[in-house]
C-alpha cells in the first residue's frame, strides 16, 4: 500500500484512474454479428424442438 493510499480518504480517489474520453462502446461490429448469431443459433432449436416447423 502506498503512503498515498494510507493518507487519501476514498472519497478523493473515485473515480481518477477511469478514462474520461467519450468514446463509443467498444466492438460495435462484432456485437452486432454477436447477436445475429445468437438469433440464428434460437431459430435452429426452435425448428429442432418442434416449436417451429418449415
């Protein structure tokens, strides 16, 4: 533990070491396919348990 640490109350070290740069979350595409992927992975157990058939 540090000297600062021991001094600092916590009040005072909330929220430093968090980047304050606005950015947009990160990997949009990848979620995206993420969740198209998830969509398909449902419609296949759904046509294989029979709640859905083609």
């Amino acid at each position: 533990m540090t000297a600062e640490a021991k001094t600092v109350p916590a009040s005072k070290k909330i929220g430093k070491d968090v980047a304050k740069s606005g950015a947009k979350p990160p990997f949009p595409f990848r979620t995206i396919i993420s969740v198209i992927l998830l969509a398909g992975n449902f419609l296949v157990a759904a046509i294989y348990f029979h709640l859905i058939n083609p």
